[in-house]
C-alpha cells in the first residue's frame, strides 16, 4: 500500500504509534511499587470497556460517550466517587505511562506519517480513549489534522469495532471512505472497522 492511493491515513493510537509491551511492563513495576490502590479500579474499568463493546451488539446499544460511560460504571460497581475514579484512571493510564512512550514510538510509522502528510495527504488520529496527553507525549500532536478519541470533544458514541470513529475523521478530512487507508495494530477492532467503513486496512 502507497500514500499515492489514498487521500487520507486514520491511524489508531495504542499499539500503533508506540510498541505497548514495554510501556505495560513498566506500568505493572509502577503499580506494583506504588500504585495498589488503584489496581481494583483500572481492572474495573477495563472490564467496563469490554463489556460495552460487547453491549454495542445488542437490540439496544448503550449511547453517550464510552469513556464517560466506563468511568461512570466503575464508580458505581465499586462505591467510589466518580472524580476519584476518573483521577485514578487519568494518572494511572495516560499521566504516568506518558514518560514511557516516546523511547517506544514507533519512528518508522510516524516517519510515513509525516511524509504523506508533508505530500498533502490528510491524517487523523482514531481512539477508543482520550489522545491528546498520549500525542503530545510522543511528540506526534503536529501529525494529525483531526482527533476523535472517546473522552474528547466531538469523540464517537460507540467503541471499535464500529465504524462511527474512522467515518467521523473522514467526514471531518472531507475525504470519502473509499480513499481513506486505516492503520492499526488489531485486525478484531481496527481492521474490522475499516471493512464495516468500506476503508482499507494496514495492520503494524
């Protein structure tokens, strides 16, 4: 696949633009050390997260925003504040893993990145979580045209696999969904979104 073929690249972020294995191994040292307290709710809110994929399949699909909806349910389920849960997962998710992530960018990609877009193509950014702490960290916030990422404004109401996230961006490039390439690192979320958006699809 070439930048020639496509008016627009929508690339997702985690996996993708950094290789996550080093970053969670970090992570899990972090919390190991200083973070017990917050292990019960990050395991609570990314059940949430995989149970609201799974609830988009049903005769009535939750709607709003995820991320609101995964913090919101977790506070619930464990009989927190919501602000306590959202600082929780603000630090512990985006805040501290921010350090780790530029020595595990990967270069190569966002290299193609800012040579298609430096030739005129049109970039955004795809996520089922907030981006921009994540973007800035890895140094990549110019790259991209548009952001819509869960927890942000504008960001989609369902979760990958749908398509709603990649056919927002195109809609916000002005570029048809047939010309608009999806890079990602999971064919079950990123790949199967790309197919239901009748995008191409270039795993990493």
């Amino acid at each position: 696949m070439t930048a020639v073929r496509y008016e627009a690249w929508l690339v997702d972020l985690d996996g993708t633009l950094y290789a996550p294995g080093p970053v969670k191994l970090a992570m899990a040292a972090e919390l190991l050390l200083s973070g017990w307290g917050a292990i019960g709710t990050l395991r609570r809110f990314r059940l949430e997260h995989e149970r609201l994929r799974r609830e988009q399949d049903g005769a009535d699909p939750p709607s709003g925003d995820p991320f609101a909806a995964q913090l919101r349910r977790t506070a619930d389920a464990l009989s927190l504040e919501l602000s306590a849960v959202e600082d929780c997962v603000r630090e512990w998710m985006f805040e501290r893993p921010g350090k780790w992530l530029r020595p595990v960018r990967r270069s190569a990609l966002l290299n193609e990145i800012a040579d298609f877009r430096a030739a005129g193509g049109r970039t955004a950014v795809v996520s089922d979580y907030p981006a921009r702490h994540k973007l800035r960290a890895l140094g990549a916030e110019s790259l991209f045209d548009v952001v819509v990422a869960s927890g942000e404004p504008d960001g989609p109401s369902r979760l990958k696999p749908d398509p709603e996230g990649y056919l927002r961006a195109a809609e916000r490039l002005g570029v048809p969904p047939q010309r608009c390439l999806v890079i990602g690192d999971r064919d079950d979320a990123d790949g199967a979104a790309a197919a239901a958006a009748k995008m191409a699809f270039r795993h990493v």
